[in-house]
C-alpha cells in the first residue's frame, strides 16, 4: 500500500501545483470566476490526494480498492481541473451558471466542459463513496 500511498501524495503535490498556478492564469481568462472555481478546487483537490495518501496505510481495505482508489481518484480530479480550466478560458456559462453568468461559448465547447466537469465530479464521488462503504482502521 505505501505505493499507492506514495502515488496519491505525489499526484496531490503536482495538483496542488497547477492549482497555485492556475491563480496566476485568473485575470487572463474570459471567465475569471470559473478560473478562480479551477484555481481552487486544484488546491482543494491536491490537498485531498495528499491526506487520502497519508491515510491509505492506515486503512484496513483489500488492495485491489487501494489500486483503485489510487487510480481513479487522481484521474477525475485532474480531468475536473482540465474542464474547468477549460470552461474559465472559453468562458462556458451555460456549463457553471453561477460562475458563468453573462458569458456564452459554442455548443460543443459547452458540452465539453460540461461532460469534462461531470466526469471528474462523478469519479470522485465514486471513489471516496467506495472508500467510505469499505472504511475499516487498520490494526
């Protein structure tokens, strides 16, 4: 498991890393709010791989969840960076209406982010919810 532990942190630095640089990226995009919504959920995001690998060996679960969790996770949250770096600089309003009120982008540049947003959601809700149902504190 310390290899899964390990993978986890180091994809939780490297996100946490575009994250910090995705705010420098903020004023530049034709969405700023949907930029500060990826700026923040990268930090979020990396902050969360980091204790899901510091916590995975504490863990009693079988290792093919660990393997999983240790895939997936990291995965879905850089494709949800992805979309919503995406959406900030096409300014995909219609994809995040909150954060992207008053701004519109072609269709298909809608549906990209919005299935590059929802993709990364549900993988990562699906690998922490498969995490929680198994939770068990190792010995």
């Amino acid at each position: 498991m310390s290899g899964y532990s390990a993978s986890l942190c180091h994809a939780g630095t490297g996100l946490f890393l575009l994250g910090l640089l995705t705010g420098f990226a903020i004023p530049a995009f034709r969405s700023p709010r949907i930029g500060l919504s990826a700026h923040l959920a990268a930090i979020e995001s990396g902050l969360g791989l980091i204790a899901f690998g510091l916590l995975l060996p504490r863990l009693s679960i079988s290792p093919a969840l660990a393997a999983g969790v240790a895939r997936v996770l990291p995965a879905s949250l850089y494709v949800l960076w992805i979309g919503l770096v995406f959406a900030a600089a096409l300014g995909t309003g219609r994809a995040l209406p909150i954060a992207g009120a008053g701004h519109t982008a072609q269709a298909w540049q809608e549906n990209v982010a919005r299935i590059l947003i929802s993709a990364g959601s549900l993988g990562s809700a699906g690998a922490v919810a498969a995490l929680l149902i198994r939770w068990r504190w190792g010995a």
